[in-house]
C-alpha cells in the first residue's frame, strides 16, 4: 500500500505545471476545444481510403507519464479516436464507442514517431467494429493494438 501511496504521490513541479496551464474559451465549430488541442494536436493523416486511415504522431512531452513514456490513457485516446475516425460520416453525428480492448505491447518514448493504422473490421446496422495498429516508425515495433466497437443510430434518409 506504501508503493501505491507514493506512486501517486506529486511532486513538487506537477501542482506548478497545472497552475501553468492556459485554458482560453472557444467557439464550438471554430476553435479547437481544450481537449483536442491538447490531446489530439500533432497527428498528421498520410493516406484516406473507404474503411482505412493512416497517420504519424511524434510522442510529445504532454502525453507522457513520469518516466519520459508515452502513457497508457494517452495510447487509449488514440485508439479512440482515430477508431472513430475510420467510421466517422461527414453530416452526421459521432458514433459513441461502445468497446474497447487494448493490447499494449511496448512503449513509446518521448519524440519516437509513431504510425497509426485504423482499419474498419465490418459494420452491421448501426454497429461498427475497427482495429487500430500504433507501430514505432523507425523500428516497425508495435507499440498497442486495439480493437474498438462503436455504435451510431442514424436516422434513415430515404
């Protein structure tokens, strides 16, 4: 229980770097929010297809734990996101997950860049299952893969 404690335990810097941080309004459709810029800033999309995306990311200190990797909840962000990505109809609303299953395989460290494959596995009514592949980009490395279920009930337009 003492590892425990002290593990989360902060240190000195961490309450400082909180304080540090700016966050300013935005304009819903216009700005980025928090969120996005914060977690989502940096992937580049290389190649768009039906049914498959590809992107880079190059680890930034923000998305790091304590020990200069790139964290776990960041890598589940990822897989999230560019999951839903992958199914994502312009027009209509975000399919919301409702699975995931990560395996994470190795780690990432801070400026490795990354290549992110997201791949839809099938879709059936209003169920979507993808895959999401995080690979080190210079050692071909597989970092996570996750498997990722989301579910969207839109409205027919006939």
């Amino acid at each position: 229980m003492e590892k425990a404690k002290e593990f989360f335990k902060f240190s000195e810097q961490e309450p400082e770097t909180v304080h540090q941080l700016t966050i300013h309004p935005h304009r819903v459709g216009f700005d980025p929010s928090f969120y996005e810029d914060f977690a989502l800033r940096g992937i580049r999309v290389e190649r768009v297809e039906p049914g498959f995306v590809s992107c880079s990311f190059k680890v930034p200190p923000r998305l790091t734990d304590r020990s200069g990797k790139l964290a776990t909840g960041a890598i589940a962000n990822l897989i999230d996101e560019l999951g839903g990505a992958v199914v994502y109809v312009e027009g209509l609303p975000m399919n919301v997950s409702v699975d995931m299953s990560i395996s994470f395989l190795s780690t990432a460290n801070l400026n490795d860049e990354l290549e992110i494959t997201s791949k839809v596995l099938g879709r059936k009514g209003g169920y979507a299952g993808t895959v999401v592949i995080m690979k080190n980009k210079a050692t071909g490395e597989l970092i996570a893969e996750g498997r990722h279920s989301l579910f969207g009930k839109h409205t027919s337009k006939m």
